[in-house]
C-alpha cells in the first residue's frame, strides 16, 4: 500500500507559477512511476504529467509541455510539479498517482492517487 499527500496548490494570477509536491509513503513498496493528473470542474480526469524511478523518463501532456517540469527526489520520496506560465484553463484539481511499471498516460494503470490539491488561476 502506498499513501499519496499532495500539497502546494493554491490562487494563483494567469502567468504565475506554482509547485505542487507530492510526498510517497509506503513500508514495502517503492513506486517506479509517479505521475500527475488533473480534473476541471465537468471534466474528465486528465494526464498531464509523468517520470519514471531515476527521473530520465518524462512524459508532458501536449496543453502543458513547455510550462510544466516534472521531478523527483527519491530519498525523500516526493515527486514535484513546477508549473510556470499557468493559464485560466490550469484550474483543476490536481492528484499525484502511482504505478510499479514504466511511464504510462493511462489513469486505469496508475494503482495510487492522492486526495488532490486545488490549483485556480484567475484571469
């Protein structure tokens, strides 16, 4: 079993920046793959992001490739979400997710998610 709490959401204005953390805990299970996904009011949940165990493996959504950086830190266990140049269109909610295999965008292949943490960015 493996425990997910995401934090650093929050307001933000159009073209600010935020960083969401996402901190992994589990006695027995060390997740390859931590990803991120998102989902607006009325919407599907979305990918948009994710990175494999040694952090030379990431994966953007096309809508924020570009403004987005995806990290990791394995001895604390926390996966990061830089997102500069956020848009009106970034609000969602946004949950960290985990996996045993290899990168995937899928959401049925991720086995973990977190609560979520809110991210508005206002116009």
């Amino acid at each position: 079993q493996v425990q997910l709490v995401e934090s650093g959401g929050g307001l933000v204005q159009a073209g600010g920046s935020l960083r969401l953390s996402c901190a992994a805990s589990s006695r027995t299970f060390s997740p390859s793959t931590m990803g991120w996904f998102r989902q607006a009011p009325g919407k599907e949940r979305e990918f948009v992001s994710a990175i494999n165990w040694s952090g030379g493996m990431t994966y953007y959504a096309d809508s924020v490739k570009g403004r987005c950086t995806i990290s990791r830190d394995n001895a604390k266990n926390t996966v990061y979400l830089q997102m500069n140049s956020l848009k009106p269109e970034d609000t969602a909610v946004y949950y960290c997710a985990a996996r045993g295999g290899r990168p995937v965008r899928r959401i049925n292949e991720f086995d973990y998610w977190g609560q979520g943490t809110q991210v508005t960015v206002s116009s």
